[in-house]
C-alpha cells in the first residue's frame, strides 16, 4: 500500500508539535523543581503580570520561578458592512520561566477558540473551531528587572502555525518588542511597548511588515488593586491592503495574595478596519 506524502503545512504543523511536547515535558520539569523545598529564599519581587491590557511590562520574573497566566475568557466583536463575527477564545496560556535575574524565557499557546462569522446578504453562517498557534519567546530585561523606577527590555518572539485557519494565523510569523516603563510617583507609571512584526498575511500565506505601539498610564490603587487606561495603533501592511488598527482600553486587577491575580479588561475600536469590541478575564500566578 503506498505511504501519502505529507503536504508542507502538515510537515509544519507536525515539527510544531514536537516543539510543543519539548517544551511542555521541560516546563511540567521545572514545575516539579520549583515545587521541592528550597533553601532560605530571597524576598521575591513584586508580581510581573503581563495580563491584562494592551502594554507588556519590562519587568521580568524571579530566576528560577514559574509563572503561569490564563485567558480564561474572551469574546471580540467586529462588525463589518457585509458581515459579523464573533470569536471566543478560552485557556489562552502564557508560561514564563525566570532563568537569571533579568532573563525569562515563555511558551504560549491557545487551548480553544470558536470563530462565528454571519453574512448580511446570504444569511449564511459559517463557523471554525479548535486550537490556537504556539508562541515561544524571550524576555532580555535591560534596566531594573524589578519594574521598579524606568524599566526596560527586548522581547524577541516566533509563532508557530498549530492553530486552525480562523483561529490559528495559517503560518509562521515572527517580531520584537521593547517594553519601557516609568514611575513617575508611587501610584502612577507610564508604560510603552514599542513593536516591529513579520505578521502573517490574510490568506494564510507569506509575511507582511507590521509595527506599531501601544502606550498607557498605570494607576495603583491600593495594595490589592490596579488599573491602567491605555492606547495602541498598528500600521499593518498586508499585500491584501494597508491599514492602522486602532484601539483604546481599560482594565482593573485584583491581588488577594502576593503572587496571584485576578484580572478583567475590555478594549475597543477606533476605527472600521478593527474589531469594535473585546471583552476578558484572566488569572495569573507565580509558584
């Protein structure tokens, strides 16, 4: 019986999963050892959380410390003349690894998304579910790996296409960012995440040049709550057609312990090239 020859995008997605499995059997490992016992300790830092918003913070987790943050729910909403679609996405995970004391390394991966889009005209629905892609990166903290005063560092990243067409890109994709922070006071800090991306086209296929910022301003509330009010814009130069995604945001964290946090956001659109709404709600922890 003659064997099928794998097409290229089986080929990728298979050299993806076993990244995947190499990753995850090395970060289940270093659960196991953060988890045993350990000698006087250090006072840990402040918690780093990356979630929520639109800003990445510069700050970096504790060497030899795990961090684990998850989407637990989000809904986006982008309507358009001739069409609405609907995505929810849940157990949208970010892994996070202090391997020195300004150096992180980072797995991502999406668990499940569901994509409903309706057309006006036909009345048609069409639906997509299943995995999102896998990102793997690493944060290189340049000043004050703490966040504490003015903060900065390099976060190169790469995205694997494991994710179905609709809720996966369809192929890889690549960037770099460079998160800053500045405490101007106790309760306020201004933060900006400057960004260079070899963004996946709309079709699936090939890569694009997108660069953009996102900027905001943090307010501590208390002890226990934050929030922040911030802004992005994206230029986006897909061959399909240029164009600037445009959003404002706001969101609230609660810390009811040291190393956890609860959190719940939502942005919207500015203008009709992007989604008008995006609702969500995460936790973070740090073992």
């Amino acid at each position: 019986m003659a064997r099928r020859t794998q097409t290229g995008h089986e080929r990728i997605v298979a050299k993806a999963w076993d990244w995947i499995d190499f990753l995850m059997k090395r970060i289940f490992l270093l659960g196991f050892l953060i988890a045993a016992p350990a000698a006087a300790e250090d006072k840990l830092r402040d918690l780093c959380a990356e979630r929520p918003g639109l800003d990445t913070p510069a700050c970096t987790v504790d060497p030899g410390h795990l961090q684990m943050e998850v989407g637990l729910g989000d809904w986006t909403l982008d309507k358009q003349p001739d069409s609405r679609t609907d995505t929810f996405v849940t157990g949208a995970i970010s892994a996070r690894y202090g391997v020195g004391n300004s150096t992180e390394i980072r797995f991502g991966w999406t668990v499940y998304g569901h994509s409903r889009t309706r057309d006006h005209a036909t009345g048609a629905v069409d639906r997509v579910s299943g995995i999102g892609d896998v990102t793997i990166g690493l944060k290189q903290n340049l000043s004050s790996p703490s966040g504490d005063g003015f903060s900065m560092a390099l976060l190169p990243y790469a995205a694997l296409p494991t994710g179905k067409n609709g809720i996966g890109a369809g192929d890889w994709g690549a960037g770099i960012l460079l998160p800053a922070s500045y405490a101007l006071t106790q309760i306020f800090t201004l933060e900006l995440t400057p960004e260079w991306d070899a963004a996946v086209d709309g079709d699936g296929k090939g890569r694009h040049s997108a660069y953009g910022s996102a900027a905001g301003l943090g307010v501590k509330l208390n002890e226990q709550w934050s929030m922040s009010v911030e802004g992005e814009l994206i230029r986006d130069r897909d061959p399909a057609g240029h164009s600037t995604r445009a959003l404002a945001g706001a969101y609230l964290a609660w810390q009811p312990k040291d190393r956890m946090q609860f959190d719940a956001g939502a942005q919207a659109g500015l203008n009709h090239t992007t989604p008008d709404v995006e609702v969500y709600f995460g936790i973070t922890e740090k073992f």
